[in-house]
C-alpha cells in the first residue's frame, strides 16, 4: 500500500508527535508499505511565532500538490493541522479524495495560554479542520470524550507505544555522570519548555531532592533564570535520554493538557515511575489495579504534585516496566491500518465532500 503522510511535525524537531510518526513510519515500512513522508525540510518554511526550532512550511499547496499527483497514493493521512495539513485538506477536497487525520495536541489549550485566544473559538477552528475527515485517530479516551463534547465526528480510538529496546529496564536507579553529584532523590521532567506544559508546577512544588529538566522551548531562558537550583540539560540524543529516565527517582509530569504523554511510557519502561496530575492522558497511561482500582500501576496521580512525586518513589520498579510493556508500536500501527489503510479509492464514490 501507498501511503502519503502528510505532517507538520517531522525531524529535526523533538517532540511526542515527532515520535509517533517516527515509530509508526518505521512500522509500516517494516510491514511493507510505501510510505512517503511530506514534511517542512521539503519546503520553504519560516519560524513558528514563539516557538523557536520550530519551522512551518510557507505557501505550500502547489508544491504538495505536484508530490501528491508524482506519488499517486493508495491512503493520505494528514497528521498535523498547520499549513502543511490544511494544504492537505484542501487537495484532497479539491481532488474528492477521502483522508484521515490525527488530533495529537490540544493547540486550542496551547493558543488560550500563549495568544489569549478563547478556547470555544480554538476548538471551532479544529472542528472545522477536521470536519471532512473519514477518520480522527485519538490516542485516549478522555480526548474522544472531549472532542465528542467540542462536537468533533467520525472519532477513531488510537494509542502509543514505547521502544523497550532504547528504553531499557534497569532494576535500580542507574548512576549518570550529569546526575551524580545532586542530592536525592530526582525529580524529572522531560518535555517542551512551553505555556502548555505547566511545567511552573513542577519546577515551584516543593522538593527535598533536586530538579532536572531534559528540553527547551519558549519559556526555557525565562525560567531558567527564575529557578537557578534546577539542573537543565537541553535537548539530549534519545540513547542519552534513556539514560537520564533510569537515573531518575521519579518521572514527574506536570501537564494538563496533554492528549497522551508518551515521555510517561519511556520513562516507566527505563523502571522510573510517574507522578502526574490525574488527567487525561496520565489517566490513560496508568491505568487502575483490577485488584485494587485506587491504585494507578506504574506510578501515582494526584492533584498535590508534590504529594504524587513523593508517593511515586514508593512504586517498585518492576511495576512501572511492567506498566510500559502494555503499550506497543505493534498495536497502535495495527490500529492505524484498521482506521486508516482500508480507506483507499474505492471510497471516492458517493462520499460526502464538506468544504
């Protein structure tokens, strides 16, 4: 099979959905598909406002659309809703071709906390990117209720996962020569330096330990100089990261917006476990006891972050693995073919087209 994905989001940027594509990519080759990826590398792009190392692609519908017709793909996926995703929309509405898309980041919380612009008009906008899709992939349940209510149609349960190769398991906290000298125990967090991350929360609550930070981003100088005590390390290779998961004594996550949270898996499959506010996305990663439904597996949510951190370091380790190894990249691609890959051409005739 064919397959045009089109994304916004692609390397050299760092990011969860940078590494679900990724993953999913290399998945889909490995099944023997053809996968043609359209990102902003191909284009002229131009910096997103505030968000440095971040490149958008300018004007650039008559160059996919020649890539579109030079490909002639079987499936056109449309992951991301920036320019490259709306000239994606607008081809294949032009061309009464069915697509799907994907909702990986809730840019209307993003645009509320960075713009000022109110969330009914963020989510209007989304709707109305989405409306024309055969298929919105979800990676949760709390986002497919979210959305639902938002009014969004055509709803697909979606999910992550986590290379357990990269990510691997060390039964006790790992040493690290950029960790070794701090007091313990370590909080961590790995993510965007940026308004929706909440990260303030983390990096405020109270800690008898010390703090790191694995990432940059828009806010990165601003609290770098408000919260000198905290050791930040920047962007790391993800060999290096993996290593800096098992030296943690705790995960924390401070986001509430998130629609997953894949650095939550890495950092659980490395043994380290998670504290995390309880919301969409930790909710779906740590998942309930069936034995005991108030305890989390892997780690431990709680609207006192502090209080969640400190509980986590209680967690085995083997149970955050344990956590981890129920996510897979096996089973999020087997949902992406079954929402996906079957709606080839042979859907054209007699779909509805909304503008």
């Amino acid at each position: 099979m064919k397959i045009a994905l089109i994304t916004d989001a692609w390397r050299p940027q760092i990011n969860g959905v940078v590494t679900t594509l990724v993953e999913l990519v290399d998945q889909l080759h490995a099944k023997g598909h053809v996968v043609e990826v359209i990102h902003p590398d191909l284009f002229k792009t131009r910096p997103c406002p505030g968000y440095a190392g971040i490149d958008l692609a300018v004007r650039p519908y008559q160059q996919l659309a020649r890539q579109l017709d030079a490909f002639h793909p079987d499936v056109i996926h449309v992951a991301t809703e920036g320019p490259l995703g709306w000239a994606a929309r607008k081809y294949c509405l032009k061309h009464a071709l069915p697509f799907t898309t994907a909702f990986h980041t809730r840019f209307p919380e993003v645009l509320k906390a960075a713009l000022r612009i109110p969330l009914w008009i963020g989510y209007a906008i989304f709707r109305h990117f989405h409306k024309p899709s055969s298929g919105v992939l979800v990676p949760t349940h709390g986002v497919m209720r979210l959305l639902e209510g938002w009014g969004f149609k055509n709803l697909r349960s979606w999910t992550h996962g986590v290379d357990m190769r990269l990510f691997s398991y060390e039964e006790t906290v790992a040493h690290h020569p950029d960790l070794d000298d701090l007091p313990r125990p370590i909080a961590l967090y790995v993510g965007r330096v940026s308004y929706e991350k909440n990260i303030d929360s983390f990096l405020a609550m109270p800690w008898h330990g010390s703090k790191v930070v694995c990432g940059v981003g828009p806010l990165e100088k601003e609290l770098q100089a408000k919260f000198q005590h905290v050791r930040w390390l920047g962007v790391l290779p993800r060999e290096e990261l993996a290593r800096v998961y098992a030296a943690a004594d705790v995960f924390t996550f401070p986001s509430r917006n998130e629609t997953f949270g894949l650095v939550m898996l890495e950092a659980m499959a490395c043994g380290t476990p998670v504290a995390a506010y309880p919301v969409d996305g930790p909710l779906e990663v740590l998942r309930p006891d069936k034995d005991d439904p108030q305890h989390r597996k892997g780690g431990v949510l709680h609207e006192d972050l502090a209080y969640a951190s400190l509980e986590a370091l209680k967690i085995p380790r083997s149970e955050a693995r344990a956590q981890a190894l129920l996510f897979s990249w096996d089973e999020s691609t087997r949902l992406f073919e079954q929402h996906v890959i079957r709606m080839d051409r042979t859907h054209v005739q007699g779909m509805e087209v909304h503008p």
